[in-house]
C-alpha cells in the first residue's frame, strides 16, 4: 500500500516525472515516431505478403520458419493500437491534457483516475489482454530490430532474444501490477 499511497507512493512519483517539461516535449517526439513505426510496419508486412505470394513460407514446417509472434505483428500492433486509443481517451485526454491547461478533474489527483478506470474488472480484463499481446509484440520486434540493423551475428543473436524477453517481461509485468494494484484498492 506504501508504493501506491496517495501523496508519496511510487506512482506519484511516476506521474510526477511524467509532468517534467522534459516529457512533454517528448510527447510529440514519441507520438512522431510511433506513427513512422506503424507505416513502416504496415509497409513491411506489405512487401512480405508481396514477396511471399501465395505460397506463404516455403518451408516443410511453418513452426521451424519463425515465432507465432513473429507471424502475427500486424495482428498484435492492430490489437495494440487499439487499446492505445483506448487508453488515450481514459488518461491522456483526461489527466495529462487537461494538465496541459490547468483545467480538468484529474490531473492533480491521479489516483481518482486510476481507481475509476481499473475499478471495472472488463477493464482490466482489456489492459491484461493489451499487455500480453505488447509482451509478445516487444520479444519479436527487440531482437528483430537488432537484426533489421545487421546486428544478427551468430555470437550475440540468442543473447539478444534473450534480454529481449526479459526487457520485455519486466516491462508488461510493471503495467500489469499497476493495472492489479489500481483494481484491488478501488
């Protein structure tokens, strides 16, 4: 209860970094490059599907081909898209947009927020669905980008899928006990 409390839990400290000048100039940095990730991924799938043709994987055992992950990006960014609009119009638009302008019931109450939107458990249920699918979006697209850069030697490719799923396990787990947290103390 510490790490949550309402005035030094370690969640006000995170909305506190999150309302730094730094960040908010970053805010269109960040939402700049994760529109050149979504139509560079799109573009990628395109000219897979073209390059593949109607044969797919020309490979005795899809399995041995590549990862479910690695199959399923544009379905996992869909769904990740998805929840992000989602989880825009229930926080961003109603904590750090009013905080933006001094205006609004939430942005200097966090918690209020929180516990109003995790307090429904189909709620959670989606943030849940939406952190599997980014942890399996995360393991494929870390080691992918490294190999998409020529980073894929023999030496330190299996090491790099492996702090790729740790990276990315930490990262899911950190949102889904927040998520938990929220809904238990609404």
């Amino acid at each position: 209860e510490k790490l949550f409390s309402a005035g030094d839990g370690l969640f006000k400290l995170g909305c506190d970094f999150m309302s730094t000048p730094v960040i908010s100039l970053m805010v269109p940095v960040l939402a700049l490059g994760f529109l050149v990730h979504i139509i560079y991924g799109c573009w990628l799938s395109w000219q897979n599907l073209k390059a593949r043709g109607p044969q797919k994987y020309a490979v005795a055992s899809k399995a041995a081909a590549d990862s479910w992950s690695a199959k399923n990006m544009l379905v996992l960014g869909l769904v990740i898209l998805g929840v992000i609009f989602f989880h825009l119009t229930h926080f961003w638009a109603k904590m750090q947009l009013p905080e933006m302008f001094g205006v609004g019931e939430f942005e200097n109450n966090p918690y209020l927020l929180l516990g109003a939107t995790f307090g429904k458990w189909w709620i959670l249920a989606i943030y849940i669905i939406w952190f599997v699918a980014l942890w399996f979006h995360l393991v494929h697209g870390f080691w992918s980008m490294f190999q998409t850069v020529g980073w894929s030697g023999q030496t330190w490719f299996k090491r790099i899928k492996v702090i790729g799923v740790i990276v990315a396990t930490v990262i899911c787990l950190a949102f889904i006990a927040t998520a938990i947290t929220a809904f238990v103390m609404a």
